[in-house]
C-alpha cells in the first residue's frame, strides 16, 4: 500500500468537535477506509510546448479524470480539468483527497462534471481534503459545481491552497439548500467548509470558515446567518499585480447588473486579492452572480471572458 492509499493521508486531521460527534463506526454499509471509500486524485500540470498538459497523474476510484481539452481560443494555454465522481455522491464513512499542483508558467481551469451530492448519514460523516498548489506566474481557477447537501447529511471539507506571489488564482464554492422539490430546506445535519490560503514561504494570508449545523438554535434561515435566502456561494479572487481595490471595484460593478441576489465584496487582507459573498433564493439567481463576477475578473486579469465549459 503507498501512502496515498493510506486512510491517514486522505482523512483530515484536528476536526472540529461537532463532526467529531459524528463519529460512530459504520455499522450497515461499507466501513472507513474500505475499498472505494477512499479516493485520491494527484495531479501535476506543466507547460510543456505552448500548452499545460498534465505531467503526473495518479487516481483512485471513485475520484478520476479524463485527459484536459481546451476551451478557451484566447487563452489556448489553459488545461480545463473535469474532475468526475463514481456513484451519485458522498455516503458515509467516504473520506476524498484531492491535489492538484499547476507549474510556474501553467494555466488550469479545474471544475467538476456535474453537482456534488451528499446523501443522507446515519453513523458517520464524509470528508473531502483539497490542496491546491500555483507556482509562479501560474494561473488556477477552481469552480465546482454546486454542493446539494440531502437530509441528514454530514460533509467536512477543508479546501488549502498554496499560492505564489505572482500567480493568479480565482475559486469558489456554491451551497444549495438541499432537494428543495421534496421539501428539504437546510435540512442537513452538519456542513462545515474551512478555507486556508498560504504564500510559498508558508506565511498564512487568510482563512475563512462556513459553518452550518441546523438545529433548534442554530438554524441557517435565522438573520444572522442567510436570512430569507437559500443559497450560499463564495468567490475569492487572487492576483498582486492589479490593485484590490480596482479589483473590488470591478467585482462590484459587475454585481450591479445580476438581479435578485445579495452581494457584497471586499479586499482580501495585505491586498492580497478580493472575496466575494452572494446570497440568493434561487440557484439560477446565484449562479449567474457566479459567472458574472468569474466573467470580469478573468476580463481583468488574464484579457479573457468566461469561456461555455460544454457541460450538459
């Protein structure tokens, strides 16, 4: 077995408590660690000829890819990756890592094929590990598709990215609220979504933690958490050579012409880029804030729109 077949290099350490509590050995299906319960993707991209191709790749079932195409005629540089999941989603006891490393001079568009779901937990939790890698003048945008948590599901993600001084790098995150045709509306047990950036030199830049739990006291729909919206999305927009305050100008103008949703964007700390925030009510409402804001960032910063991604 080699370590990144281990259940110790793809399950994340320091849980928080409330997880934790989780916890219980599964009794009625496949245990932790068991044979298609862990799955690892590694990648390497590089330049190599005028495009980024991958140059080490390494899976495991249930994560996998197919090789890159690319999408974008002006910027033919750039991989587009389709990470894709074998079965429907996360169950119980399913514990994912994912690393991606994009060479100095590299370009990846790193997306998923379709929704992720979580379905339901009865004795323990799933978890999901990212570490994103971007060397110098490199440029990574990771946006899965949205995460449908389904009744009584449980998912931990921890998302660490390690980025250059002078790389580029734009990612985000979409929370739908659940099955909302059959009824369920943050009806998950526990959601919780931590958010770690760091220099090459191993300096923090910023970290930022989602946190749900519905509960008696703890409901998301309360006013201090979404309110009267369903639907949560993030996006983090990374680059030292443009000025976060023209970015966030930007992001801000670009938020203007999206209908019903609330938005708002700040400087990310030491002017490190800008975060963007959406609340909607609708998924079409927030998406569309997504591809908005990812549309005039990348204008801005790489002289490129958003390009169709060819999903179904």
């Amino acid at each position: 077995m080699t370590q990144r077949d281990d259940l110790t290099w793809c399950a994340p350490t320091a849980l928080p408590a409330e997880v934790v509590a989780f916890g219980a050995d599964v009794r009625d299906a496949l245990a932790v660690g068991a044979a298609g319960k862990l799955g690892v993707l590694d990648l390497a991209l590089a330049l190599r000829a005028g495009r980024t191709r991958v140059v080490r790749q390494y899976q495991r079932s249930p994560l996998y890819v197919y090789r890159p195409i690319y999408l974008d005629p002006v910027r033919p540089d750039m991989a587009f990756v389709f990470l894709q999941q074998q079965g429907d989603g996360f169950v119980q006891g399913d514990r994912y890592r994912v690393d991606v490393e994009c060479a100095p001079g590299a370009a990846v568009h790193l997306t998923t094929q379709a929704a992720t779901k979580v379905f339901r937990a009865y004795d323990n939790f799933a978890t999901q590990l990212v570490n994103l890698h971007v060397g110098a003048d490199g440029v990574l945008e990771y946006l899965p598709d949205p995460v449908i948590p389904f009744r009584g599901s449980r998912l931990y993600q921890r998302t660490c990215l390690t980025v250059d001084s002078d790389a580029t790098v734009i990612f985000g995150e979409v929370l739908l609220p659940g099955r909302t045709a059959r009824g369920e509306r943050h009806a998950y047990d526990v959601y919780w979504a931590d958010t770690e950036v760091r220099g090459t030199d191993g300096s923090l830049w910023f970290a930022d933690t989602l946190r749900l739990r519905p509960g008696e006291f703890d409901r998301p729909t309360s006013p201090g958490v979404l309110g009267g919206y369903d639907v949560l999305a993030s996006l983090y927009v990374l680059c030292s050579r443009t000025p976060a305050s023209d970015l966030v100008t930007v992001l801000r103008d670009a938020l203007t012409a999206v209908p019903e949703v609330l938005a708002g964007v700040t400087e990310l700390p030491a002017g490190r880029g800008a975060a963007v925030r959406i609340l909607g009510r609708t998924s079409k409402a927030v998406q569309a804030a997504m591809r908005a804001t990812w549309e005039r960032a990348r204008i801005e910063l790489l002289g490129a729109p958003a390009p169709d991604l060819r999903k179904a």
